[in-house]
C-alpha cells in the first residue's frame, strides 16, 4: 500500500467514483450505452494543468476538431485536478497533489484508482499521454476492458531525466521509458526526433504524426506592432523577439536573453510565461502566462520573430503558432523545432549557445522579413493545419477498434499491490 492511503481511503474513493462517472456522465458517454453505439475515446493524461502548454492545446483542439467534424465519435479527458468530479468542460478529474514549484501540475498516486475511472467511462479506444500513473492506468483499463490503447509520446523522458537530475538518470529512465511504450498496441510520436529516440531504445513501429496548429485562431491578420511596442514602451526602431512558454529548464531561457544581450539595442526580448524566474536583464521584458489565446496570438503576431531554443523539444507547437501568425523563427538546427524551420520561414542557429543564438538573430534581421513572413504563413497553411493531425489520428482509432491494424502482442500488466 502506497504511503499516506489506506484501504478506508481507496474505498471512500471508489465509491465516490462511481457516483461521479456513472452521475455525471454527459449525454455522449450515456448514449454509448446502447443502440447505435459511437465510438468513445478517452485521453488521459497528467500533462493538463492551468499553464499547460502543447499537450493540452492539443487536447483542446482535437475535442473541438471531433465535435465538428466527426459526431460519430464521443471524446472524454481524465486528468489530475484538486477533487474527483466532473467540471462543466466535460472533463473528469481524478484528485492529485500538487508538485512543489510544479507551475500547477499535479502528480497521481494511484494507478488503481485511474484505472477504475477509465473503466467506468467505458472506453473504445484510450489514448495515453504520458508513461506515468495515467499511462499504466490506461494500459491497466485497456487490458481488463479488451479495448486498445494508444500511446502518445510527447515528451523525451531520457532526457528530462538527465537535464533536470544528472547524466546517471538517463539510463534507467530510458529503459522505463522504452519498457512502457512497447506495451501499448499503437505508439504516436509528434516528430521524427521523437520516433528515432524511440527507435534508438528499442521501440518498434512507431508513427510519426505531426501536430497541427489553428490556422484562424493564429494569423497574420492580428498583428499590431505599434500597439505591442506601445504597451511594451518601446521605440518604433526596436528589433522585438518573443518567446512563448513555460520557464522549464529544458528551454534554455538564459541563452536567449544572454544572445539578446550580447546584441544590444534595439533588440529586445519578449517572455510571455517563461520570464517569472528569469533574472532581470536590460533588454529583457516579461508579461506573466497568457491564458487567453485570442491575446497570446496578437502578441505572436505584433512580434518581429518567434526565438526558441531547446534543442531536444519533441515538436514545438509554438513553432507553429509563430508560422501561422507569419512571424519568422529563429531556431536550432535539432529536434522537432529544426524539422519545423528553415531558411524560408525563419533562421536556424548552429547550437542553443548563446553566441550562436545572436549569429542567427543578426543573420535574421539582415534578410527582408516581410517575404519570410508570408513564407512562414503559407508553410502553416499548407502543411499545418489540425485537419491533417485529427484525420490522420481518427483513422488509426478507427483501424485499431475495428481490429484492421495488427496490435502488438502487450504482455500482461500486474498491478502493483495499491490500494
């Protein structure tokens, strides 16, 4: 039994769940019952907090892709929350602790206890975000239940592990990593970085699907500079970058604003969320998370270029968000971010050194943005669009529910001794 939960607190639990799932389920879920049953599917992930970044962008748009493109097809999101229930989204929410300095994340505790709510939801398909609780949870449900899970690997799990607790970790978290990906009968990777680490671990078949962006909700329709350098008190003369996203070590924050001050005036940089922590610079300004999209996608626009510096990123959907708001971007040569970008859309820095940051930078503003930035947008419209992700994915949901696609033999799974 895990620390801190007794049998009395796995109980209360499941019977809490079981009023939750089977009283609050919406009208999708209820008509799956019976008669002509849809196709329910299920994500769950632990990678959907308030200041989520791409996983739960993705979520989002692939709920509302779903709804008006494919009404044969019910869609629920489990994810950790601070009480078990169902909120107006429609999303049900599993209690989970808060991760000290975790930037609202959560971590579940009980693969027991997630299994049950997926079971109770009655899934067709289950799409896992993450190797984590969630993730075995789902292979757990979908074992019991005979229905097949997708994995979806958005994150590099070595990696992390070796950034954030030393080279020793990424060893054995790779093996973990690797371990759990085979057992799902479908593994999705958002990039060919992504698909080739899993290759090099030993995780076979995987498919490579690269993420979408909204090509109404970014555009370069949005832009108003002046108003931006304006709120910003910034001269009409400024060279603005922007960088979008979370202050996670991974993003290398401090070479961006070490490249941007090796430069000098008139540059400056723009950190939208990632710039909390970040120490106070000269040319450095920071405007706290921007939860409201319409505004985010205004700031993206109004920017002169989109600067991202994290090499081991598994895809980068704000890459995209930036080329569909026709702002050039400034970016490394590896990972999913150097798939995105080339000369034609932006500039590719030699490394995520600060020094080769500024090269690029220069090398950007010396070339006639304007053509970039319509190359930027057209890349986005002709190979970017959500549209192409959620066709793609709904047809491996389809091929794997009807039994067409061949599943990977899954070992079975023993649930740890949990409450």
């Amino acid at each position: 039994m895990q620390a801190g939960v007794t049998r009395e607190d796995a109980r209360v639990f499941l019977d809490q769940a079981a009023e939750q799932t089977q009283g609050l389920l919406g009208e999708p879920e209820r008509a799956l019952r019976g008669g002509d049953r849809a196709l329910h599917l299920v994500d769950v992930t632990m990678m959907y907090a308030p200041r989520s970044g791409g996983v739960k962008r993705y979520l989002l748009a692939k709920r509302s892709w779903l709804s008006a493109h494919r009404q044969d097809m019910a869609h629920t999101i489990v994810a950790p929350g601070p009480r078990n229930g169902r909120p107006s989204s429609g999303d049900v929410t599993i209690a989970a602790a808060r991760l000290p300095f975790g930037d609202g994340y959560r971590m579940p505790a009980s693969i027991a206890k997630w299994s049950d709510v997926i079971r109770r939801l009655d899934p067709d398909v289950i799409e896992a975000g993450d190797v984590f609780v969630p993730g075995l949870a789902a292979l757990d449900a979908g074992q019991a239940l005979g229905c097949p899970v997708v994995g979806f690997c958005h994150t590099d799990a070595a990696a992390l592990a070796a950034l954030h607790l030393g080279e020793w970790a990424r060893a054995p978290a790779r093996r973990q990593w690797a371990e759990t990906f085979g057992r799902f009968d479908a593994v999705v990777a958002p990039s060919r970085h992504v698909a080739d680490r899993l290759a090099e671990a030993g995780v076979a078949n995987v498919i490579v699907q690269p993420l979408g962006v909204d090509l109404e909700r970014f555009h370069p329709r949005l832009a108003d500079r002046e108003g931006l350098l304006n709120r910003l008190g910034l001269a009409p003369t400024t060279r603005l970058l922007v960088f979008a996203g979370r202050a996670a070590r991974e993003k290398n924050i401090e070479a961006m604003i070490e490249a941007v001050e090796a430069l000098g005036d008139p540059y400056r940089l723009l950190l939208v969320g990632a710039g909390r922590d970040a120490r106070a610079a000269p040319h450095m300004l920071s405007l706290d998370y921007e939860q409201d999209t319409g505004v985010l996608a205004r700031i993206i626009a109004s920017a002169d270029a989109f600067i991202h510096a994290n090499e081991q990123e598994p895809f980068g959907l704000a890459v995209l968000e930036a080329l569909a708001s026709g702002t050039p971007v400034i970016g490394p040569r590896r990972g999913g971010v150097g798939e995105l970008i080339d000369e034609a859309v932006g500039q590719r820095a030699q490394s995520v050194r600060a020094a080769h940051l500024a090269e690029a930078i220069e090398a950007l503003f010396a070339r006639d943005l304007g053509l970039i930035s319509q190359s930027a947008r057209r890349r986005a419209e002709n190979r970017h669009g959500w549209e192409a992700t959620f066709v793609g994915l709904t047809a491996l949901y389809g091929e794997l529910h009807s039994g067409q696609r061949h599943k990977a033999a899954r070992p079975p799974y023993r649930l740890p001794l949990t409450a």
